[in-house]
C-alpha cells in the first residue's frame, strides 16, 4: 500500500520545532505508519510548493493523509492558499483522504464549508467527553471505539459552517464536529479535530513550547496548571495507549 502524508506546516514552521526538540507533524505519521506496519510513504510540502505530486502522480497513492499544522485556514496568507489548492488536486484524484485537526479544517474550507475561531477557546491536552453520533456509532471507522472517549489534542480553531455531503460522526461541549466524513469532487473524506497520532511527548512540548500562549489563553491557570495537565494526561487510561488512541487511523487503512 502507498500513502502520501501532506505536512501542514511551512519548512520554516516544522524545522524550527524540530531544532526545539519536536517531532514534525510529518515525521511523527511516519513513525507511526510504520509501527503499524506501513513503510511505502512519500510526503508532500504544499505550504511551500516543494516537491508536490502532480495530478496523475496522486492516483498512484492508495490512501492520503493530511497532517496538522500551526497555521489558521482562514488566513489570506500564502502557505495556506498553496495548502487549499493542493487540496483540490488530492480532492479531484479519487484517492482516500484523512486528515487530523488542520487537515479537517483543509478537507472543510476546500468542500465549501466554513472554519473561524472556536467560541470556547482552545482546547489543549485532552479533548473530553468525545461522543460518537449516531453516524458514528455505525462508522466502520470507530469499530472498536467506545461511545464516549477523550483523546490528545491542540486547537483554536474549529468547523462553523459544515460543507454539502458531510457528516459528524463525533462531537463535544467544545466543538460540534470533533469528526465528519464528506464526500467532495472524486474523494471520500474522513477526519478528526483531535489529534490521534499524538504522543505524550508531543503534547509534552507543545505544552513547554507554548506555555505563555497557553497561560495567556487560560487553559494552564492556577486551579490547573501545566504540571497538572500532564500529569492528567500521564495517569489517564487510555491517551497513552497507542492501540486505543490512533484506532480511527488504523480502520481507516484498513479499509483503503
């Protein structure tokens, strides 16, 4: 099987992350591709024109996998414009789509739907109480998956305005589409706004990265601090659990 992994960060955003001690978004897919016994993987750099597939390039993918990204979608700016019309050429391929946090947000705006700043602020560390619709209880996607689960994650951002042909599969009283499936040009999509291929360690540095934005942004205040939001996370049952946590990724595979 072949897959194409689309970072969503530009160079100058992943590699400065990197030189912090962060795992780029793409590297962090592959290493967990790879645990899950996929290897044939090509990543794409759309955020900087560099090193993309053309159009009949993509139909030789089986599966494509949008990654997150520090970015906002509804910024004029050209790392995202290049991101949204890459978009539309994996869209228009008929190759399987899946995308978590920014790449929902990517698959959203370039289907027609609507993305803005979440009105409850940023969620960071846990995403909790994420409750499977009625959709998503029949989803082969979340075959396995409890009816309510937390799961990693990091956003400000979230879907205001959902395109034709979606549906959420998941929700929560942070965000009413914390996962959809749509159906644009020629793909099938299926996303999540949480983070399912997140490790401890990346929440861990997002956590050190950003915790001024994060105190200004009250998630860390002193009722709950960043030790406590870590150590939350450390002690929960299942964020941890690699098998538990990115099973959405791994029935999506399956099913390419």
């Amino acid at each position: 099987m072949k897959l194409l992994i689309v970072e969503g960060n530009p160079e100058s955003i992943w590699q400065a992350r990197q030189a912090a001690g962060a795992v780029p978004y793409h590297r962090r897919f592959i290493q967990l591709l790879a645990h899950l016994g996929y290897d044939d993987v090509a990543v794409a750099f759309p955020a900087d024109n560099k090193a993309l597939p053309t159009s009949t390039a993509l139909r030789d993918f089986d599966g494509i996998l949008l990654t997150g990204s520090a970015l906002n979608i509804y910024s004029p700016e050209a790392e995202v414009v290049n991101q949204l019309d890459f978009a539309e050429q994996c869209f228009a391929s008929g190759v399987p789509i899946y995308g978590s946090c920014w790449g929902l947000q990517v698959a959203v705006v370039a289907a027609g739907g609507r993305v803005g700043k979440s009105v409850n602020g940023r969620e960071f560390g846990l995403a909790r109480a994420i409750t499977l619709t009625d959709s998503g209880k029949n989803s082969r996607f979340y075959r396995g998956k409890p009816a309510v689960f937390d799961a990693l994650c990091i956003h400000e951002d979230d879907t205001h305005e959902l395109p034709a042909n979606a549906e959420v599969l998941a929700t929560n009283a942070h965000s009413q589409v914390q996962a959809l499936t749509l159906h644009y040009k020629q793909s099938a999509f299926f996303g999540v706004q949480y983070h399912p291929e997140f490790t401890f360690e990346d929440v861990k540095f997002i956590a050190d990265f950003m915790h001024q934005r994060l105190c200004d942004d009250q998630v860390f205040t002193e009722a709950f601090t960043q030790a406590d939001c870590l150590a939350e996370i450390r002690s929960h049952p299942n964020a941890t659990d690699v098998d538990f946590h990115t099973l959405e990724i791994q029935r999506w595979l399956q099913a390419l």
